[in-house]
C-alpha cells in the first residue's frame, strides 16, 4: 500500500491529510482531511483500513 502525507491550507493555516492508495490493479484511493489534528495514528489506522477495503 501507497501512502503519503498530503499537505493542505484553509485559508493561513496549513493542514495536513493522509492518502493510502492499494497496490496491485488500479482501484480507489482514500483521502483522509481532518479538520482539527492533522495526521495522527488513529487517522492513518483509518486511512489503511478503508484503502484495504
């Protein structure tokens, strides 16, 4: 599995997401943005988890 940080803004405050996109024959990416912590395990956990899906 693929997975990167993304960075983002709203307005002044830069934000970051998390994308986990599966391996293997193209099929849908999954793009965390959080709206208040950025990146934090639970969110990558979920991330992973929906990507395997």
């Amino acid at each position: 599995m693929a997975m990167e940080q993304v960075d983002y803004a709203d307005g002044d405050v830069a934000l970051a997401g998390f994308l986990a996109r599966p391996e293997g024959t193209p099929r849908a990416a999954v793009l965390v943005l959080p709206t208040i912590m950025n990146c934090n395990a639970p969110m990558v956990r979920r991330a992973q988890m929906l990507a395997q899906a």
